[in-house]
C-alpha cells in the first residue's frame, strides 16, 4: 500500500449555465490534473428562476461521463446556499431533486449540501437514496455564520443515524488556499478531499493556483484516486460514529 495518503478532489458546480465557468470547468475535468478525477456537484437548474433544464442536462450529463457525479443542493435561490426559513423542509427538497434527476437517466452517487448545510432529516434521505455525503469538513468554513450549525469529519466515517441507517461520510478537507499551501511540504493528513468552486476558474490567479495545487498534489504528494473509487472502498469498512457526535456549531 502506498505511504501517500488518498486524495480525491469535487467541483461545487453552482453556475453551470454560466458559459464561461462551464467551459474552464469542463477543460479542468476533462485534463485530470495530477491524474486526479473531478467530481462534479452539481446544483440542478432552477425553474423558478427560469434557468434552463433541457441545456443543463446537456452539460450535466458530459460531466457525469468525466467523472463522478453529484448533487449540490442549493436551499433558498441559486445565489443562497443555506435555508433560510422557508416553505418546505430541506430533505423534501432533496428528495425531489433526486427523483428528477433520476427521472432524467443521471444517478448521483454524492452529494454537497449548500451552505455546508445538512441536518438529521437529509442525512437519512440521502442514506435510503444509496449516496455518498461530502458536506461534512475537516475545518470551519470562513462564511458560515456564528453558531451555524455544520458536520465535523476529517476521515471517511459511517455516520449511524436515528433510523438506524448509515451514511457514509466522504468530508471535505482542503479548499483552494488550504490545498496550495499544503502541497509545498509533506503532506500530514491521513486522507486529502479538495474541493473548488467552479467560479474560482474565473480568476486568473485562484485557477493558476488550483492548476498547479492539484498536479503537485497528485504527481507527488499523493495517491490519486476518487470519490466513486473511495465510495465503494468505505462503503462497509469505514468506522462509525453516531449523527449528533459530528454535528456542531
């Protein structure tokens, strides 16, 4: 078994009718930097916004054909990730953006709450969909609010949830700027999930910074893998902890 850690990367894929974004992130997917699979976590088009569903399967369905593919639930609207108090709870939401997409050919294997946002209902949602979770983080995320609630992991770990099911938590541990600076020493982490915004192509210096992250990343630093690969691998081996022992604010 190698000594380098297994490291996997996602895309949170929040504009995906943005031209300019879908084209850097497909040409970035498409390159496997480092030999790294992207994982695209993608947020579904919004009708009430009028966003166009016929082009978004048409790019949604490429990405999926690249890599693993997941969902990205945004709450509220396409620009607000977190619920925010609304009609509706979030799981329903969930359930219904499964259904369609599955009514549609594409089956999600993960899936990344907006907002890093996931509660017990969600949790078992997704346990009885078959999917991967990867809203937990190993860190707390600059933009969330004091006190907002969040899941805590820095392994894949098998949350047992109130129903009984599990889920099994595949956590995010290194952003942009987090990644870029581990890369230039030994990396100590025992498992590395990056993750990016598909917006953060857009900026010239963020892209280059990612670029070149991911091919040190994956050239020297670690093993390359992902997040279908390591899905199947923890499915039954990961370790357990309860729901409520990683959930904190």
């Amino acid at each position: 078994m190698s000594a380098r850690p297994p490291a996997v990367v996602s895309c949170h894929v929040e504009r995906p009718l943005d031209d300019r974004a879908w084209k850097r992130f497909s040409h970035l997917q498409a390159s496997r930097p480092g030999g790294l699979a992207i994982a695209a976590l993608m947020r579904p088009p919004d009708r009430g916004a009028g966003e166009d569903a016929g082009r978004w399967l048409v790019r949604a369905r490429a990405a999926a054909e690249r890599g693993p593919f997941g969902l990205h639930t945004h709450w509220t609207s396409p620009s607000h990730a977190r619920p925010s108090g609304g009609p509706g709870r979030p799981a329903d939401r969930v359930a219904q953006e499964l259904e369609w997409l599955r009514e549609r050919g594409l089956e999600p294997t993960l899936f990344a709450g907006g907002g890093w946002y996931v509660d017990d209902a969600v949790a078992e949602t997704l346990a009885a969909a078959g999917l991967a979770d990867c809203t937990a983080t190993a860190f707390r995320p600059p933009t969330l609010a004091p006190g907002a609630a969040r899941l805590g992991a820095r392994e894949p770990v098998r949350l047992v949830l109130r129903s009984g099911a599990r889920l099994l938590e595949l956590p995010t541990t290194h952003s942009v700027g987090m990644l870029a600076r581990a890369v230039l020493r030994p990396l100590e982490a025992p498992f590395v999930h990056a993750y990016f915004h598909d917006t953060d192509l857009l900026q010239p210096l963020r892209r280059a910074a990612l670029v070149a992250a991911l091919n040190a990343l994956g050239r020297a630093r670690a093993a390359p893998t992902d997040l279908d690969q390591l899905r199947a691998e923890h499915a039954d081996g990961a370790p357990e902890t309860p729901f409520g022992d990683v959930y904190a604010r």
